[in-house]
C-alpha cells in the first residue's frame, strides 16, 4: 500500500471521527454554551485526556512501535506476543494503581492542578470533582487500548485503531440527543455525559482488542515483570510521553490559566475542537503511519527511502494543512457560527471563540509538522532530544500564558500556544537537518513557497468574498442558507488554492501520482524533474 494511501486510511478514519465530533460539540453548545456547567465538564474531561495522550498515544505510539517491531522482525510473531504480554502485565497494574490513587485525591488535584480557579464557585468546583472522578478510568481503557493499537499500527492495520474513537462521539450525541428528548438540565446533563466517556472507554477497548486477536495475536495477562524488554520500554516511553503529549501538557496548563475567567475554559475547548479536524486527519494520519514506516527503512539500513518518507510527509502535510491554515484565519466567524451558535451558545460567544480559532490557524502548520518531525527522532530511538524541545516549549507557553491572559483573556492562552508550537517544531526541524537526519530535496523546497502563495491569495478571496456575503453568513438567515453558503464558499476556495498550486508548480499531476503508487518498500524518489 502506497504512503499517502496509508495516509488516506488512517486520516478517514479520523476525519469520521472528526466529523461526528462537530457534531457532539455543537449539541454541547446548544445544551451547556459557555456557562459553569461547560467549563467544569470539560476541564474534568481534559484531565484523563491529558494522561491519555502523555501515556498512552505518546509513549506507546512513540516507544512501543519501534521495540514491537523489532521484536517481529527478530522473533517472530511468537517473541512479539511474548513481549506484548510482557508490556500488559506491567501497564495494567501500573494503570490500575494510577486509577485507585487518582480518584481518592481528586478533590486535591482539582483544586491544584486542573482548575483553581474554580474555587470561588464552590458548586463549579464541586461538579468538576464529581465528573472527573467518573471520568478517570477512561484512562485506563484507552492506554490498554493505545497499546493494542501500536501492536496493529505495527502489523500495518491502521483502521480499527483509527476507527475505535468514533464510538466516543457516537455515544455522546445519543446521550445529548436523549437529554434533550428528556429535557434534563445542565448538571444532569453534565453526568450523563460523564458516564457515557466512561463507557465509550470500554467500548474502544474492545473494538482494538478483537481486531488484535483477528491479526493472530492473543494476548493473556502475565505477572508483572521488569523484564530487560521492558525496562527498555520504560527509558524510551517517559520522554516519549513528554515530547508526544506536548500539546497536552500545554492544554492541560491553559486549563489550569484559564479556570480563572468564566467562560475561558469552553471558549478554548470549542475553538479546539474545530482547528483539531484538519490536525487530527493530517497530523495524527502522518504520525501514525510515518513511524512504524520510517522504523522499517532505517531497521534495514534504506537512508535514500527513509529520506524520502519524511520528505514527503511534509509535503503531504503543507500540501494539505496550508490552506486549512488561511481559511481558519480568515473564516473562522462564519464557520463558528454555523457550528456552535444556538441554545446557550450566543452571538458574543461566537465572537470570542473565533477570535480564537483564527490565532489557532497560524499555528496549525506547526502542530502538523511537529508530527511529522518527531518519528525522525523516536524511529532511531531518541526520545531525549523531543523531550527537551518540548520542555523549552512548554516554558514558552506558560510565560507568555501568564503574560497574556489577564489582558487578553482565551485569545492570549491561544497566542501562547501557537508561539510555543512553532518553537518546537523549529527546533525539531533543525536538529534533524544538523544531524543529517534529513535529506535535501530541492522539489520540495521550491514548492513550499508557492503552496504559501496560494494559500495566501485564496485567503485573500475568501476575505472578500466574506463581505460580499455578509447576509447569508449571518446569523439573521436561515441555518440552511448558512450552511449552503459557507459550503459553497469553501469549495470555491479549494478551486482557488488547487489551481494556483497546480499553475505554479506548487503541486503537479506527476507527484500526486508516484506518491500513490508509491509501494513503501522500494520508493522512487524525487527528482529535479517533477519541476
């Protein structure tokens, strides 16, 4: 299967998921807005989430891989079950202590870690509690699971894992969807919701676990042991949390910031949800699939191929991520307002959540080739250097967090995010090139400039065209004539960006089609001539 096929299949997935997610955040809005009730369900709900991705996705998506990999190409599949078993052992139990010590001082962890600035509102801060103590073994479900997905990311069956968190969605918006049949008010609301991220847990959990055991693999439980297989686990796998979950750790501080504004915490959350769409089926589809590829090459000591995969990663992503970029700076009223504003979500809770999502676009390309960057490094196992870059980024979000947000409320947290991706992904960058772990390609580095010059002038048609269509993107008209409108607009400015990126040479037919057949053993690589 070729790389941007695999890409496609991980990244539909995703983009499903993505998709039923607008859908979940936009009956939240109408059902919760921005009020008390939102801000507590989601910094509850950011906490196990936050554990999630540090953990789970990036330790073992980062550190597990790799080390499963090896084990198949050595041992065999009987020394990769061995060494699964191994890793169960010692997660489950480590999983199920974490669990028991979390929910006995969540009242503590609330109010120091999560959100202190609930405390003024003592009911606020109560509920809070209550929802991430119900929460929290989600946690354990999707760090088993995340582990059962690298396993099948490994043997190249990237779809169940990709699907499984579709359910999440899928179970909100029926939880939502019955609180309105019944009526129910925002905390009853607010605990149902809980409980159904709980059991979406579950859930996830099984989707992986049989496709697992479709792929030949049969896990059982081992006594947990620190074998020399895990032990090397463990030393790759802390800074690989670190590094793979940075754009968690600066959410989960942000929360911790803005829990001192009402409001702040759901404006954020909302923005999230909508610049996660194209992060989540360009990134996460390029991470997953990049990683366990690239390993592979380098394994084998194939440099031309490795240097190509991470090439055209990057030019798939800029490809892609580009244009998502412009249009979320120059858009985002229009598309917030389709999405979110009705029920408790107002007008001024538009206005300030894409405020919002257009500082989050500039920092959209960043986000995206950070993904792209880290395999370099977690495929020769280093998982050291990503972490100190992600230290030094983390301490740019928090001082310019702390800077900004008493004057600039949601939109400065915003602003220190996406200073601090580009900090990282800068970083990154020029390490993999000082070590030469990157290999120059020309193509690529004349078609960046022009995939930014149509990006540009297709933002700048769509802001002209936003005033042309002030009524129809308004909230005065019908959600029908918004919603065509606002389609139709985007579509006008894919022919827009598409056609200067074919005419300038940013992208052409040729590329679009050795990337397609490209087979990941034996890759051809670019030449000058795709010029």
């Amino acid at each position: 299967m070729s790389l941007v096929k695999k890409f496609a299949t991980v990244g539909g997935a995703t983009l499903g998921s993505r998709i039923f997610g607008f859908v979940r955040e936009s009956l939240m809005a109408a059902a919760l807005g921005t009020g008390p009730m939102a801000d507590a369900f989601n910094a509850a709900f950011r906490f196990p989430n936050t554990f999630r991705r540090l953990f789970a996705e990036g330790a073992f998506n980062s550190a597990f891989v790799p080390l499963f990999a090896k084990e198949i190409e050595q041992q065999g599949m009987d020394g990769a079950r061995r060494f699964s078993e191994e890793v169960f052992g010692v997660l489950f139990t480590v999983l199920m202590v974490l669990t028991i010590a979390m929910e006995l001082s969540m009242p503590f962890l609330v109010r120091t870690v999560v959100a202190p600035g609930f405390l003024s509102d003592p009911l606020k801060f109560e509920n809070t509690v209550s929802l991430a103590t119900i929460m929290f073994p989600y946690l354990a479900c999707m760090s088993l699971a995340s582990m059962m997905g690298g396993m099948l990311n490994s043997l190249h069956r990237y779809f169940a894992a990709a699907i499984a968190p579709v359910f999440l969605n899928i179970i909100l918006i029926a939880v939502l969807a019955y609180a309105w049949y019944r009526g129910m008010d925002a905390v009853t609301v607010g605990h149902a919701l809980a409980w159904g991220v709980m059991a979406s847990g579950f859930v996830q959990l099984a989707i992986v676990w049989i496709a697992v055991r479709n792929a030949g693999i049969k896990i059982g439980f081992r006594r947990p042991r620190f074998t020399a297989n895990v032990r090397r686990l463990l030393v790759l796998a802390l800074p690989a949390a670190i590094t793979g979950g940075i754009t968690q750790i600066n959410l989960l501080i942000n929360t911790n910031i803005a829990s001192g504004k009402e409001g702040a915490v759901s404006s954020l959350v909302y923005a999230d949800r909508i610049y996660q769409l194209p992060l989540g089926v360009v990134g996460i589809a390029v991470a997953t699939v990049l990683l366990p590829e690239l390993a592979r090459a380098l394994r084998g000591g194939h440099r031309q191929e490795a240097d190509n995969l991470q090439n055209r990663s990057v030019e798939f992503t800029l490809f892609l991520t580009l244009p998502a970029a412009a249009a979320l700076l120059v858009m985002a009223e229009p598309i917030v307002r389709l999405v979110f504003e009705r029920g408790r979500f107002t007008p001024e809770s538009t206005m300030i959540v894409s405020h919002i999502l257009g500082i989050y676009g500039l920092g959209l390309p960043a986000f995206v080739l950070i993904k792209a960057f880290i395999p370099g490094f977690f495929a020769r196992e280093d998982t050291r250097t990503p972490m100190i870059f992600a230290g030094i980024s983390v301490a740019a979000n928090v001082t310019l967090a702390l800077t900004l947000f008493p004057r600039l409320g949601g939109a400065g947290i915003a602003i220190a995010e996406v200073v601090a991706g580009w900090v990282n992904a800068v970083l990154l960058f020029g390490t993999l090139v000082w070590r030469g772990h990157w290999g120059r390609d020309i193509p690529l580095l004349t078609r960046i400039p022009r995939l930014v010059l149509a990006a540009a002038v297709m933002a700048a048609a769509i802001h002209f065209a936003i005033d042309w269509l002030a009524y129809p993107l308004s909230g005065a008209a019908p959600l029908s004539v918004r919603a065509g409108t606002l389609a139709a607009l985007i579509a006008a400015a894919m022919v827009v960006y598409f056609g200067i990126a074919f005419a300038s040479g940013g992208a052409n037919l040729g590329m679009v089609r050795r990337n397609l057949k490209r087979k990941g053993a034996k890759p051809v690589p670019e030449a000058a001539s795709d010029e």
